[in-house]
C-alpha cells in the first residue's frame, strides 16, 4: 500500500486491490452462479461490501495519515470486535479464557509493533477510525461467513463475493479516480505490480485461505490471525535486512500463547 500511494490516489488503490483480487476468481465464477439461492446470494453481496470492498478503501485512506506500525495495531482489535459482534447478534458462546486470549493476544501485538518503531506511535484519531471501522466490518463479516453462510462452501464464498464487486471496481476506477492520470508518470506502470501483489495474494489468495479457516474453527480463532502478522512483518523484515531484537521471541510467544488461548475449549 505505502508503495502503490507513491504514484497513486488511495481511491485508486482501494480500487485497483478490488480489480486485481476480482480478475483472478473471475474464471471460476461461471460454474457456481447457479448453485446459489436467492439468500445465499443476499449474504454474499454483503460480504463482497464489508469484507472486501469497504475496508480496501479504508485501510488505503488510513494509510495516508497514519504509520504502518499504528494501522497494525489497529488491525488487531478485529478479533475484539469479532467477540463483540457475536455475542450481541449471533448469541456466540465464550469462556473466560477466550477473553483472556484476546487480550494477551492484543498485548503480543502491540508490543511487538511498538518494539519495531523504536517506542514512537505516530497517533492520527481520525485516520485511525478508519482503521477501527475496517475491523468492525471485518467482525460483522467474520460472524456472516460462519452462521449466515454456513451452508456454502468457502470456495464459492470468496470468489462470488469478489466478482459481484469486480465490475463496479473497475467502473469507479477509471471513472471516478485520477487513475489514469497517475499512470502517466515516469515508473508509475511498473507501480502496478504492488496492488497487484496486494490484490492477488493479500486479498484473493489469502481470503479463500481465510474464508476456509472460518469453517473449519470458530470466529474468533480465525480473527486471532490478525495477531500473527507482526510476527510475519518481523520476520520479513528480518529476511529484508531488518534488525530482529532478542525482545522480539518473548512478544511472539506472547501472541502465541493468546491464539492457544483464543482456541481453548472448556472440558
């Protein structure tokens, strides 16, 4: 994202994330049309909108007044507000050591992410609501796959949701963004290829993963995810040229131990 706002509007980004992830499952949407019902279809809309379209576009927009450190700390109140959403509408059943994994979970995360940028947190109230309002989608939609869609396949899931949206994506982008502006400055096409990473792995790909690891475990195990990208950011960077810091295994364990936490089923 940092990389595609070089050359580009965050509009066009959030746009052009839906365009690269909707233009891969595209192919194989043909085969699963019919096998939909007219309420599978209604909730599948909705998780194309909160799922996917909405929080590309907020997470582009908080990116242009926030640091990646803060958005990443942000990011992971979704498991919190996964929690929130199911009690209040879904009547989820939690015990005391799911909460208690939340939080650890919350704390691994924040303060590994705090590790990383030397104890500075660049704080933007309202850029970070967008953020904040990304995880509340993310939780609403979390809570839809699991019980709304519980009948259809994760498959069918991702790649509907993201071709119900692909079309007006595409309409928006060289319509109603500076798109095609953009693309005419110098290294501004070979650009492209971040949101395509963007698009093709980190929603595309990860979201049939994702939407698979929603069926097979329960909403908060799946949003529990959102702890472990630091430790992926960490060891990236690392592989990047970063300093990995001793502290950085004990923030680690941490997480993990909040994910087991989140996963623990009462005897």
């Amino acid at each position: 994202m940092k990389r595609t706002l070089d050359f580009y509007s965050n509009n066009a980004l959030g746009a052009m994330r839906i365009v690269f992830a909707g233009m891969v499952l595209l192919p194989f949407v043909f085969t699963r049309f019919r096998k939909l019902s007219r309420k599978q279809w209604f909730w599948i809309i909705i998780v194309g909108l909160i799922g996917n379209t909405f929080p590309a576009f907020l997470f582009a927009k908080a990116q242009t007044g926030i640091d990646s450190s803060l958005a990443g700390i942000l990011n992971s109140t979704t498991p919190m507000f996964t929690l929130i959403v199911g009690l209040a509408f879904y009547k989820l059943k939690a015990h005391w050591t799911n909460y208690v994994g939340i939080l650890v979970g919350f704390i691994g995360a924040l303060m590994i992410i705090i590790a990383k940028n030397g104890g500075i947190i660049d704080f933007n109230i309202q850029y970070s609501l967008y953020v904040v309002l990304a995880t509340i989608f993310y939780a609403f939609n979390l809570n839809v796959i699991k019980y709304n869609l519980s009948d259809t396949d994760p498959y069918t899931i991702a790649i509907v949701s993201y071709s119900v949206v692909v079309i007006p994506a595409i309409i928006y982008l060289f319509g109603g963004t500076d798109f095609l502006i953009s693309l005419k400055q110098e290294g501004a096409k070979f650009a492209l290829i971040y949101p395509a990473i963007l698009g093709i792995f980190g929603s595309a790909l990860a979201i049939v993963i994702f939407n698979n690891l929603i069926k097979i475990s329960g909403v908060l195990f799946s949003a529990s995810v959102t702890y472990l990208i630091p430790i992926v950011a960490s060891i990236i960077g690392f592989i990047d040229g970063e300093i990995f810091k001793p502290i950085y295994l004990f923030w680690i364990l941490l997480i993990l131990f909040g994910v087991f936490l989140v996963n623990k089923k009462p005897k």
